[in-house]
C-alpha cells in the first residue's frame, strides 16, 4: 500500500457501467492500484473503451468510484461534498481535454481566466497577469484579444493549456490533448506540457493513443483487463498497444 505522503493514491478502485439493452453490469475497472508522487509525469495507455478515461474523471473528482479508495493529498474524495468536489475540481485539477471547449465570445485572455471566475468572482491583478504571462510563454502573446475562431486548431489547445494552469493547480489530467492536432503542433503541444510539469514540478497525468506521447512521460501504466501494469515506454512503443 502506497505512503500518504503520495499526491494521488488510488487502492482497490472499482467502476462498472449499465450495458445498454441487456440491463447488465459491465465492471470496466477492477481493482486500480496507483501511486502518484507530486512532480511525476504518466502516461494511461491501452485500447478504446477500456476505462482510461473514466480513471481520468474519478481522479479529477467528475466521476465517482463504485468502490475502493481515491486520496488526494491525503484526502479521501469520497468524504466530500458535491460543493467540496466543485471547489477540489476548480482549486487542485487543472483538466485537458482534446476538445478545447474555449468559449467563442470570449477572447483568448477571457477564455484563460474562466477558472478564476468560478469561486473567486472578478480576477484579481495578479491572476491576470499571470494567465497573460503564460499566454505569453506559450507564443500567444500578441492574441490576447481574439477570438477562437481566429486561431488555429494547435493555438486553441494552448489556450485550454493555460486555462488549466492559471489557477496553479495541484495535478493537471490530460485526456487526449493531442489527438485532434496534426503532428507538428502535437510534437509542440506534447513539448508544452514537459515543459511545464519539468520548470513547475507540475504533476501531469496523460490519457493518450500517441505513443509518441507516452514515451515522453516518466512512467506508462497500461490497463490490462481493468487493472493497470506499469510498463517501460520502450516496451509500449515496440508493441504499439497504444492504439
């Protein structure tokens, strides 16, 4: 059983969903172990449909297990409220999703603060600046007042990159960040994120098909019938599980 002192800990975490039609329980997780140390970057690989996602939003607290322990900074998500949860998903996650779900009448800056609204009201000096700072970094300086519909596909995934930090979040779950972009703006999307979690000491987790993704991260956990194996980026890139 993994120390306390662990960022995320996951023990004995279960998850099924209702078949559609035959009314039955298809268990998608099975017993998920995970230890997560602050600082780490991971990879969750494996085929569609075998729950990497749905770890994802129980870890981010959108979801919740059917069974089983999910500790955050030594906090058992099950104890809290559904405010808790808002305030826990706002305050400590910074969620990544391969749609950029940006805000079409905000512009690039409005868009960056969204999270900063949600329990806080107006955004104070300093958050603002620093969303322009990390909007800067990230090579959208000079777009602060456009509009998504005025960027590219690879400029609107930064955006949803600084979105997520601009509260300096614990961890940041990533689900596909990179699957809707081609690959040159994947490679500098991919480089974006090891870049933060590397200068930051920002925890990354990173649902992902790319093996050439997952292989940038310091581990990869591959699901293997409901439970998760840890596996060497070399291995996973040689039998091309990803996909």
């Amino acid at each position: 059983m993994a120390e306390r002192s662990e960022l995320i800990v996951l023990e004995g975490v279960t998850k099924s969903f209702r078949t559609p039609g035959t009314g039955e329980d298809l268990q998608i997780l099975k017993g998920i172990e995970m230890a997560v140390p602050a600082g780490d970057s991971v990879a969750l690989v494996g085929p569609s449909g075998c729950g990497k996602s749905t770890l994802l939003n129980i870890i981010g607290g959108l979801d919740r297990a059917d069974s089983g322990k999910v500790i955050i900074q030594g906090e058992d998500l099950a104890a809290k409220s559904p405010d808790e949860l808002a305030r826990f998903r706002n305050q400590t996650v910074g969620f990544l999703f391969q749609n950029h779900h940006l805000l079409p009448q905000c512009s690039v800056l409005e868009n960056a603060l969204v999270p900063a609204l949600a329990f806080h009201g107006e955004p104070d000096r300093e958050t603002s600046d620093r969303a322009a700072g990390l909007l800067q970094r990230v090579g959208l300086g000079d777009r602060l007042t456009h509009r998504p519909s005025e960027l590219s596909g690879g400029e609107r995934q930064r955006v949803a990159l600084v979105r997520s930090l601009v509260l300096q979040p614990a961890f940041i779950l990533a689900d596909e960040p990179t699957g809707s972009l081609d690959p040159e703006t994947a490679a500098h999307m991919a480089e974006l994120l090891l870049e933060m979690n590397r200068s930051q000491k920002l925890t990354l987790i990173v649902v992902t098909h790319s093996m050439e993704l997952a292989a940038m991260m310091g581990r990869v956990l591959k699901f293997d019938s409901g439970r998760l194996v840890e596996v060497s980026a070399e291995a996973h890139s040689a039998t091309g599980s990803a996909s």
